[in-house]
C-alpha cells in the first residue's frame, strides 16, 4: 500500500478507465498473486464455477427476507443480533460489527458509536474498520463502540436510515481501490438498496469523486466526512467495518450473500454505461501496453 499525490493521479486515471482496469484483472491478477492466495488458474476457475457466478434462487431468495442489517451476520452472530441488537462477524480478513438497535454516532472527536442499553457496566469494542484486517493498519483510525447506559438519546440529526463507517486511508493505488474498498463496499451495503448513509472517516475527497458514479448507485445519500462534520447522530442501526471475500473476490454464498463476480461486473457496466462486455464484441480493438514501475502500481 502506497500514498500517492492525489492530483496527479487523478489526472492519471478517470474512474472510467478504472473500470476498463477491472475487465483486464486476470492479467494482473497473476502478476501480483502468483503465489498468493487465490492462486491465477483457480480464480479463472472461480469466474467459471456456476455456484460463484449465479447464487441459487434459493440462496437470493432466503436472503431477501432477511433484514439488510442481518444479512450481515450468520450462525451465533445472528442469534447475538436478535437477542442483544450486537454483534461482530470474525472472518479470515475482515471483521465487521452491526448493531441493529438505535445507535448514536459521535463525531465530534474520532467516531464514537454508541449503544444505548440498560446495561450498567459499559462494554467497548475498537474496530478499525478497513476491508483486510491483516493489512498494516496504523493509519486507520479506529471507531469505539460502547455499549452502556452512560448516554442520553440526545442528537443533532436523527436519520431514518443506517450508517456505514469506513476509512479510505489508503488510496492512490488502483488496485488498493477496488480490492479494499469498491469490492467489500460493494459486498456490504448493495442489499441495502442505497438506503444507507456511508460515513468515510480519514476522509480523502479525491476519492470520492473518481468514483462518485459507482459511490452515488450504493448508497441514496451523501458521504458523510466525519471530520468536517462534528455533530450527535442518530441512527437506527449501524455497521463499522467492510466485508472482504478475497482478493478481488466476491463470494455468492459469503456473508452478506446473494451477489456474484457477475453482478458486480453488470452493476459496472451499467453505472458507466459500457457499450461492451468482452473485448471479442470490439471490431477492431486497440492493445495497449502499460509499463509498470513497481508492482501493483502503474
Ligand atoms: C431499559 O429497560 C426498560 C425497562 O425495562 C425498557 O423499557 C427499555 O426499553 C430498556 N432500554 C434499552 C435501551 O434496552
Ligand atoms: C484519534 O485519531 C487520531 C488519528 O488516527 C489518533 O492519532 C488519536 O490517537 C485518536 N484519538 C483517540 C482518543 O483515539
Ligand atoms: C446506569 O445504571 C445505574 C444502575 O441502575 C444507575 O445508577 C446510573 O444512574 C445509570 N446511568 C445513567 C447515565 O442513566
Ligand atoms: C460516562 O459518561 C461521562 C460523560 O460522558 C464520562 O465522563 C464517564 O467517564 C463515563 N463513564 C464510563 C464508565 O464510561
Ligand atoms: C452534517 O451532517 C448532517 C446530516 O447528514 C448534514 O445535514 C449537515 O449539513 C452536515 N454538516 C456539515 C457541516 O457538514
Ligand atoms: C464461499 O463461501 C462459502 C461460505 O462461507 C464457503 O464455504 C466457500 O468455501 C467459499 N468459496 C470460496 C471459493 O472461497
């Protein structure tokens, strides 16, 4: 993981270009995992296992009954969900808590979550809450989560939809962008059905306006930058964290479920508006050859 200078790269790389960067993963894919854990040969045969592509009927439609904030937790997380309004799902990179209970978002110093309950003795959870949690991740700052009966309901703003807290610390690498962030963002909250209100703490606005198309068809409001804006708020449920399959890897049957690698390549081609899917629809295509400095850069 890398910064870079925002400006320059946003000049570099239109988010319509790095999206025509997705359709030619594979090959990057080898270069940088060629020993890492989706070996190349079995990600091409994931992109062709049907179970991956298409979920089951059965599968989608299970989980369309579900609440979206649900969907989020399975097994004993789930029962804890019901019964306390609280849970965290642990997963081999990723680690997302949920509460399903009104919530009040604190961020008038770093983001503070709180958990009213009639509980007296107060229970805090720190997450940090970036898609791959063995990644380095000093500079995330983390979100605290208090469950207690040290608070009053008292807010700024009440909001009639749940929050999703993420960091964008580290961008400035394409495939940093889509691999930790668009991908698990994509994962989390698509089954909300853009009623969700994403918070982005370590805020970088460049961001968000590479990809404001794909940022704006997840979630029906606008980002909150917590720093900039240092109220009370209100929630009626709440997610801190981002969910992470593999790399570049959506998993049909995963948490939250219900969506495939084919899904998130139809929602881009729709939210960029691409007149074409594979490179054998282009009469006369051009190949272009990109040098790149180090790995995973360009
Ligand atoms: C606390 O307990 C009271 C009385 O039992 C109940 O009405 C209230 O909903 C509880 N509050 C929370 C946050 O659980
Ligand atoms: C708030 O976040 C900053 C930046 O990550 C960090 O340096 C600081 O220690 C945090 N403060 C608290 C009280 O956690
Ligand atoms: C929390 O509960 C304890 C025990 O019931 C009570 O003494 C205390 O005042 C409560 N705190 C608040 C902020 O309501
Ligand atoms: C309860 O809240 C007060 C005021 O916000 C704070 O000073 C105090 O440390 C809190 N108590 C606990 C046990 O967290
Ligand atoms: C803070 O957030 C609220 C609710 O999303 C919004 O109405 C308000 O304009 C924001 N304030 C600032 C200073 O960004
Ligand atoms: C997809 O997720 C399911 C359920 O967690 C798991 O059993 C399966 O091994 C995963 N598939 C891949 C290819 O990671």
């Amino acid at each position: 993981m890398e910064f870079k200078n925002a400006e320059e790269w946003s000049s570099l790389i239109s988010g319509t270009a790095a999206v025509i960067f997705l359709l030619t993963l594979p090959l990057i894919f080898t270069d940088l995992f060629g020993s890492s854990v989706i070996p190349f040969h079995k990600w091409k045969e994931y992109l062709s296992t049907p179970q991956i592509n298409f979920c089951s009927r059965e599968i989608k439609k299970m989980l369309q009954e579900q609440e979206p904030l649900s969907r989020l937790v399975r097994g004993g997380d789930l029962m804890k969900l019901e019964a306390t309004g609280f849970a965290c799902d642990t997963a081999e990179h990723s680690f997302v808590c949920v509460a399903n209970r009104p919530v009040i978002i604190y961020t008038t110093k770093n983001i503070t979550v709180y958990i009213p309950t009639n509980q007296t003795v107060q229970e805090e959870t720190s997450v940090r809450p970036y898609a791959r949690q063995e990644d380095n991740l000093q500079y995330v700052t983390p979100v605290k989560i208090l469950q207690g009966n040290n608070t009053s309901r008292v807010c700024q703003y009440d909001h009639q939809i749940p929050a999703v807290i993420f960091s964008s610390a580290f961008t400035g690498n394409l495939f940093h962008e889509f691999d930790d962030l668009i991908i698990p963002l994509f994962i989390t909250i698509r089954h909300f059905k853009s009623r969700v209100l994403l918070i982005m703490e370590d805020h970088n606005p460049w961001f968000l306006s590479k990809y404001s198309k794909i940022i704006s068809r997840l979630s029906g409001y606008q980002v909150m930058n917590p720093a900039a804006n240092r109220s009370i708020h209100c929630f009626p449920g709440s997610v801190v964290g981002l969910k992470y399959h593999n790399n570049l890897f959506l998993n049909c049957s995963d948490i939250p479920g219900g969506h495939s690698m084919s899904d998130f390549r139809q929602f881009l081609a729709e939210t960029y508006n691409l007149k074409f899917w594979h490179v054998s629809q282009i009469r006369n295509p051009t190949l272009i050859l990109v040098s790149r400095e180090k790995p995973g850069g360009f």
